[in-house]
C-alpha cells in the first residue's frame, strides 16, 4: 500500500479554502444582519415570550406558508422608549354606520354613532387649554382681527348693504328688505362692537311671576332704541323705565295681554289646540313678538319674523327677550322655511297686502301651511266696515275661495282660515280658476334664492307632511317625509333617524350630568348643521330652558322638512354668507362636521367672524369637526380673541375629530 504524502502546496491550499469560506460565512452575516436590523433591532417571532424552558410543547405558526412583505413590516416598526410604557386602553365600541347599499353599492355615512361612556362627558378627557402665549402654537398665522367702528354695533351685513340697496330696478315690492349680500372681497373683516354700556342680557325666567326677567324686560344700552316706545306705546307693546324697556304682554290687535288673545282664538276654533295639534307657528310681522312669548308656556314654539323697516328693531327685542325670531320679508323671494312647515300662521295688523300681485303672497303662506293647518287674520277689513275695508275683506273671502281655504270663523277681529289636507278640491275647481296649481317640477322645498311663485303647490299624493303625530309624541316620531329626503340611503332612514338622536341624546345627557349644563346660560341655541335634530331633540328631553335654530346649510341633504315635523324650527342658509340676524342674539352656537366641509366652498375665517357676530358676549361655541382642521380653528379663534380650549371627543385621544370649545369675551 502506498503511503500518502502531503505538500507543503497542499497545506496551502487546504488553508486558502478555510479562510475564505469564513471570510465568506462572515460577509454573508454581516448583510442578512444590516437587512434586518437597519433602524431597529426587530425581530419576526411567532411565540409568546412568556413559553417556559421545560415546555416540550412544538406550536406551528399561524402565518406557517404565508408571504409577508418584510420591508413594510419594518418600515412600520416604531421602537419602544427606554422608559416603561402605560397599558394600552380598554377596546371601546366600534362606530356604528348606519345605511343601506343602492345599486351602485355606496352606503350613507352621514351620520356617525357612537357610544358616550357613561359618566365620562367629552370634556372629561384630555384637555388643551391654548392660550394667546401657548407655546403649542398651531401651524396657521392668522393676524389678529381689529375691531369694526362702533357705528356697525348693529349690523347685519346682506341687510344693510346700502351699495346693493341704491342699485336695485325697483323697491315697491319690499325688494330693498330682502338679502343683498356683499361681494366676497368687500365684507366685514373685523369684530363687531357692543353698543356702549352692554351688559349680560337678564336671564329668561324659571317662572311668569319674577318680576325682572328677560321675558319681561331688556337692558336699554343692549337696544339703545325708542323709536317702537314712541310708535307703539299706547298699544301696550312697550314702555321705557330708567334703565329697562318692559313688555306688558300686548299686542295692537290684543291690548289687554297675549294670553286672554290666545285664548279667544282656542275658544273661535274648538279645533285649535295648543301644545297638542299646534305645535309649531309662524308670528308675521311679529312686533316685540309677545305673541310667540306667550305661546311657549302652551308648547307652542313661534317663529317671529318681520323685515328691518322703520320698526327696525323688533326682531333685536324679541331674540333679546330669549324669544325665537328671525329677519324676513314677504317680498319677491320665498322665505327660508320648507313646505307644510307650520301648524298656524298668524299675522296681527301686520301691514302685508295679502291680494297684491293675484294673491301671490297668500299663496307663498299656502306653501308653508301644513295640510289641515290654521290662517289666523286680525286686522282692520276683518271688523271696520268703512267702504274700503269692505272691498279688502271681499277680496280677502274670494281669494281664499279660489285657494279652497275653508272660512271657519270670524269673531270680534279675527277670522280664521283652514286648509284643505289633501287636492282633491284643487283638482275639482273649474277649468281656468286662478290661481293655477304650479307644475309638478317645482320643488316646494327649494327655497335658496328662489323667487315667489304665483301657483299653488300641490300637496303630497301620499299624504306626506299631513300625518304628524300630536305633541309631544312627534319629537321621537321618525316622520313620513323622512323618506322624501334626498340623500344616499334608502330603507335605512328610520334608524339613521333614531341614531342620530340616541347619539346626541347620549352626549347631552352626559354635559348635563357632569358639567351641570341646566346652570348654564342656555337660552337662545344655534345648530349650524343641524342634521335631524336630534341636537334640539335632546335638549328638550332634558328639560333645558331654550329653544334651538336648526339650520341646514345648502352645501348638504335638506332635512328642514323632517325637522319641522318633528316640531322644531329651523332655516335654511349657506353658511359661505351672512345669516339673517342682528349681533349677539344667541347664547350658544354648535357647529358639528360643518367647517371641514364648507372649507371646501369659502373662508372658514369668514364663517368664523360671522359666529362671533351673532354669538353673545359670554356666550360659547361647541365645534366638533376633523383633527385636520383644528390648527386652523384655533389660531383664527386666538385671533377673535376667544378662549379656546381642544378637548377629546369621548371615543378617546386617538380617534380623529375634536371639540373646539370656545368662549367669547365681552371686548369694546
């Protein structure tokens, strides 16, 4: 056998294969251990870091042949800190969407519920209290705003744009009372003043025998104004003391009290029952609006309205007073409430000429009157028998023959009217009758900047509108024109109804309880995206002593309809314009989801100096809108000079809206 021999080759040879296949093993490493620990020291593990040593158990992997992106799991690793970290929180209940797939497959995500934690209000969570030398300084520069000349103390910008006003073809319809707003560029960009020496409005009163209550009395330097005393006076409207106006409860047409008036209209028709059938009514050419005032006790909630005329100030009486009221006119344009909007509309000596034009403002009352709904008339044609009163009063009868209103009664100064509850009379009258039925295109419920029309609008073959539960039942009632809304669901409507309302209903209850809001001055309330409802629905149900102005804007679905026959109030407005009010007449201003969505449309800095307006020194806003936009909000508030505080909604720090609350302060 041969004997084997080794080289000195060989051993060379056997060495240069050693070292490089560790140079190889260790460059190998070295890049598998930078890929995976660049930026972190993560690893993929698939067993619990708690399994003992003695364990002999062998668990397969629950991602055992699956494929995973690795890059993006460690890309979206987040190390640790050093120090030790809090339990994560308890799991809180998914948002509940409510909606139905259409045929294109697209759900309604308009309204969001949520549950509020019992006990656990909003503000309950974490707090930011951002100040004018925060240091947590938003990433918006908004200039702060100077203040306005003392003179626009009153100002209500499309009513008095005087510019627009001299320009127009023709006044004699009352066309110089309508809406004129200016131009983008030329609005107000300052903070309106108070008068000189305003105080806090005198609280509304917890019962009728305090003496010295808002429903009572106002402050006189809040409404510097006598003109109404000189006029009115001796008609028991208004009387001046030393530093008060006092509202004796009269009314031209009711001198000796709005009660005893009230009364005699329930005692003319039988069938006329406050707080039940009426619920909801409309005051035209409402004076100081003691008419409205007095219905309250009887569940009667009243829509004042009259235009800013030579009794300019009216309107800024009532709504200091806590009493709803709004700037309108009967002109050329439709007024910004929706068909069969009220139970009763009344108009005392109101000055409108009711036969004009072919009745044409008759009819845009027929439009707003709801099926079955009352016309109540007191003025001088319906008791005078001079010879031109006379005429007045046939013309009145006749016009509203032709309408197929019935006559029900007149009695001493007042006669009252009924409408028909379906068109069966309508469609029966003879061939050529005036005024015509409108087109079945016209859109009783559009109402934006629409001009009158001299037709009278059919009501619902259905019966939509006419079949309202009775008071109070009707607030929780989901109402038949919920299925006439235009918006993305379609048999879902019901529960979206009572989802709203469970979802606000829940988070008042909550302020209620433990931020003691019935100690609040909540009196005059503005819903600016008021949805429903559901907003004033449960400040009812918790008995809070207010009244709420639901608006709904026209960027989104119109659910006036439905909130009036619910028995609320509201408006239609575009909040890319001045609303139709006089400054601070309202205690509390509530904004949810509007100002991300009109960002899209126009300045939220012009919305925002709108709300300090018509927000009351002392007064506060509640926005609840997107964390995007909050930046924003607040540094236009600091600007304002609000207080402004961004608390947690109550699905907790991580979710993705906030609540802005801002307090304003009596500046000037």
């Amino acid at each position: 056998m041969k004997p084997s021999t080794v080289t000195n080759a060989d051993y060379h040879k056997t060495a240069l294969k050693i070292v490089f296949f560790f140079i190889f093993v260790a460059v190998t490493f070295f890049f598998v251990g930078k890929h995976f620990s660049d930026g972190s020291s993560s690893q993929l593990i698939f067993f619990s870091a708690t399994t003992t040593a003695t364990s002999a158990e062998i668990t397969v992997s629950p991602n055992f042949n699956q494929v995973f992106n690795v890059s993006s799991l460690i890309d979206a690793y987040t190390p640790p800190e050093p120090s030790v970290l809090p339990p994560p929180p308890e799991p809180q209940e998914a948002i509940k969407r409510f909606g139905i797939l259409n045929e294109n497959g697209t759900m309604s995500n308009e309204f969001e519920v949520g549950n509020v934690e019992d006990g656990v209000p909003e503000e309950e969570g974490n707090v930011s209290l951002i100040g004018e030398d925060s240091d947590s300084a938003p990433r918006v520069a908004v200039s702060k705003f100077g203040m306005c000349p003392r003179s626009m103390s009153e100002h209500i910008p499309c009513l008095d744009n005087e510019n627009a006003i001299r320009n127009l073809e023709s006044t004699e319809r009352g066309e110089r009372f309508e809406r004129h707003c200016p131009e983008e560029g030329k609005r107000f960009n300052c903070l309106i003043p108070p008068p000189k020496g305003y105080r806090p409005p005198i609280p509304w009163p917890r019962s009728r025998d305090e003496v010295t209550t808002s429903f009572l009395c106002v402050w006189y330097n809040n409404v510097p104004h006598t003109r109404l005393v000189e006029d009115k006076g001796g008609q028991n409207w208004i009387s001046k003391g030393k530093d008060k106006f006092r509202f004796p409860g009269g009314g031209t047409q009711f001198i000796h009290g709005a009660d005893q008036y009230l009364d005699h209209i329930s005692e003319t028709v039988p069938d006329i029952k406050f707080g039940q059938n009426i619920r909801v009514a409309l005051d035209v050419g409402c004076g100081v609006a003691s008419f409205g005032a007095y219905l309250l006790s009887r569940n009667v909630i009243t829509m004042s309205v009259a235009p800013k005329d030579v009794h300019e100030n009216q309107i800024q009486f009532a709504l200091e007073r806590g009493v709803p009221a709004m700037v309108a006119a009967f002109a050329t344009r439709r007024l910004l409430y929706p068909s069969q909007a009220f139970d009763l509309i009344h108009c005392s000596r109101c000055r409108i000429n009711w036969t004009r034009d072919d009745g044409i403002l008759l009819l845009e009352v027929n439009r707003m009157l709801r099926a079955g709904g009352y016309f109540v008339w007191a003025a001088q044609p319906v008791y005078k028998h001079e010879e031109i009163l006379e005429e007045q009063w046939e013309e009145m009868l006749n016009l509203t023959t032709r309408l197929c209103w019935k006559f029900m009664k007149k009695d001493g100064y007042v006669a009252i009217w009924q409408k028909p509850s379906d068109n069966s009379c309508y469609l029966n009258r003879e061939a050529g009758t005036q005024p015509p039925l409108c087109d079945q295109s016209d859109d009783p419920d559009n109402v934006w900047y629409v001009n009158l029309r001299a037709c009278i609008s059919q009501l619902p073959e259905n019966g939509y509108g006419a079949n309202v539960a009775r008071w109070p039942a009707r607030l929780h009632t989901p109402p038949d024109r919920l299925q006439s809304i235009k918006f993305d669901a379609f048999i879902s409507r019901n529960e979206l109804f009572k989802a709203e309302s469970k979802y606000w209903g829940e988070i008042i209850a909550s302020y209620v309880r433990v931020l003691r809001w019935k100690k609040m001055r909540l009196r005059n309330v503005m819903d600016m995206r008021a949805g429903f409802g559901g907003f004033a629905a449960a400040l009812i149900d918790q008995k809070l002593d207010s009244w709420v102005m639901n608006v709904v804007p026209v960027s989104g679905s119109n659910t006036l309809p439905v909130i009036y026959d619910r028995g609320l109030i509201g408006v239609m407005h575009d909040w890319c314009e001045p609303f139709d009010t006089y400054p601070r007449t309202y205690d509390f201003l509530h904004a949810a989801n509007l100002l991300s969505v009109e960002k899209k449309r126009c300045n939220v800095s012009s919305i925002m100096l709108e709300m300090d307006r018509i927000l009351r020194p002392g007064g506060r806003a509640y926005i609840r809108d997107t964390l995007a936009i909050m930046d924003e909000l607040i540094e236009i508030g600091k600007a304002m000079g609000w207080q402004v505080t961004l608390r947690d909604t109550s699905e907790g720090p991580h979710a993705s809206y906030r609540v802005l609350v801002c307090d304003k302060r009596l500046r000037g």
